[in-house]
C-alpha cells in the first residue's frame, strides 16, 4: 500500500483529510496555533500519545484533541494494520467558529478536563464518517456550501456529545490547551521508548531547555535519570515476575536487549539473568 493523502480546504484551511498509508514508525503531529483536531480510523489501528494520556484509535474509537504536541503511534495489535491504516481528520479553526456560528469565543472561561479524549464512535459519528468519505473521495461535490455545511454539523454534534453547557462554551474550551506539569509528562511517559528529543517535543521544549529544564526537576540529565529509572524497574520485575528477559526489556522502554543487557550490567555489575538468578 502506497501512501496516499486527500484533502478538502476551505479558505486555504484544511479542515477534511483522509490519510491512506501503510504500517508506519512513531509520527509527530505538531503544535499548531489554534487548530483543533478530531481522528477517525477508517481501517488498522493507531495509538495516540499526549503528556499524560496513551489512547487506542480504532473504528470504533476516535480522537478529540486540542492544539498542542501529540504523537500517533502504531496500534498494539499488528495483525489489526496488516492492510494498512486509514484515518480522517476534521480539523476546527476560530476564524471557521466565527463564521459558522458568530461566537465570541473569548467571553466564555469554560474548561475542559483534557488535552488528547477517546471518543466512542456511535450510530451519530459513524453516519458524519461515512459521509465525509464521500465527500473526500468525490471532491466535486465539496463547494463551499457543502463544507461549511458538514463542517456546522460536526460541531453540533460533537458539542452535545461532550455535554458542555452550550456550543460556545465547548468551542472555547477546545483552543485552551490544559497546563501539564513538566514532572507530570515525564512520569507518564518514562518507561517508553521515546527519545529525548520526542520527549522534548511532548514538553513543546527545544532540546537544550529540555535538558536544562530536567536537570533543575530532577537534579540529574535526562539520559542517567530515565535509564536508571527504567533498569530498577526492570529489576523489579526480574524479582517478581516470571516474564523472559527480552520481554521485561521492551516493557520498560529499551529498544534492544543489547542495550537492555549492557545498561542493567554497568548498574547493578552482574547480568539480568545473574540478578534474577541471585
């Protein structure tokens, strides 16, 4: 399968896309200034990862995200992407808001308690999928007319599926990304395998504050912190578990045994396999 991308603007905006690809590595979605995003799949499964939150994608559920940092991952389930992975995006911008609906976003202070939420994909949602896959797949028919039509729909129904007080209060919150304590992310995300710079990009830091900022939390650089971390889990479960050494590896983080092996080795100067012998 060859990856394949279709999309429906309006106003020079992207607000429907359809992403056809085959089985893919970890993929950033960047930060973008007040753009809102929701994620169906249409086939496969995809992983969503935030600062604190790790959500499975799959028909039946979908993404409703802000606008911040956010990774799409490979789903767990391999043998669920072996034809590929297929996903459509509605993206919500202010400037749309306005239009559609002539809100003032700005007088309303309502928050919403997330930054990345799964969404059940009911009878409601299924229909707008289906019907924005027509649209994709027969752009003629996209005239302005139809989009902001399609696009109105999709916020009323999104809206009242999230019980808000009202549309206005819901769109408000949606562009007011939650504040996720600098600790808080790293807990969350420690025994993954995401490199610094990832987890510098899920902080929306550049490397070097990232490093600076680490050090001063947690009075050590990322790279001695995380590993440590991560070989005392491994430890752990070498003590109270009878999972293999190769899969205690991957659990807590580490890309390959060798890697595992020889951090574990320089930590606690004997083996995995002669720890949990001992």
């Amino acid at each position: 399968m060859e990856f394949r991308e279709q999309v429906i603007k309006y106003k020079n905006q992207v607000v429907f896309i359809k992403l056809t690809m085959p089985y893919f590595d970890r993929t950033l979605k960047h930060y973008a200034e007040d753009e809102a995003c929701f994620m169906f799949v249409n086939k496969g499964e995809v992983m969503g990862r935030g600062q604190e939150d790790y959500i499975r994608l799959n028909k039946s559920t979908a993404l409703l995200a802000k606008c911040l940092n956010y990774f799409f991952e490979p789903g767990k389930d391999k043998s669920k992407c072996d034809e590929g992975i297929e996903s459509v995006g509605v993206f919500i911008y202010p400037s749309l808001v306005k239009e559609l609906f002539e809100f003032d976003l700005a007088s309303s202070n309502y928050s919403l308690d997330f930054n990345l939420k799964e969404v059940q994909v009911n009878r409601l949602l299924e229909n707008y999928r289906d019907s924005i896959n027509i649209l994709l797949d027969n752009p003629g028919l996209a005239d302005d007319s139809m989009v902001k039509t399609k696009l109105k729909e999709f916020i009323l129904l999104i809206s009242k599926l999230q019980e808000a007080p009202s549309q206005l209060d819901f769109l408000a919150a949606l562009f007011k990304p939650n504040e996720v304590a600098f600790k808080s992310t790293i807990q969350h995300n420690l025994y993954t395998n995401l490199s610094l710079d990832e987890l510098a990009a899920l902080c929306h830091l550049s490397i070097s504050s990232f490093k600076r900022k680490f050090k001063s939390v947690f009075n050590e650089s990322p790279k001695k912190y995380i590993v440590r971390k991560k070989v005392e889990k491994a430890a752990t479960l070498l003590k109270t578990s009878d999972l293999r050494i190769s899969d205690i590896a991957y659990d807590v983080g580490f890309d390959s045994l060798a890697t595992f092996n020889r951090n574990f080795t320089n930590i606690y100067e004997k083996s995995p396999s002669a720890y949990r012998l001992n």
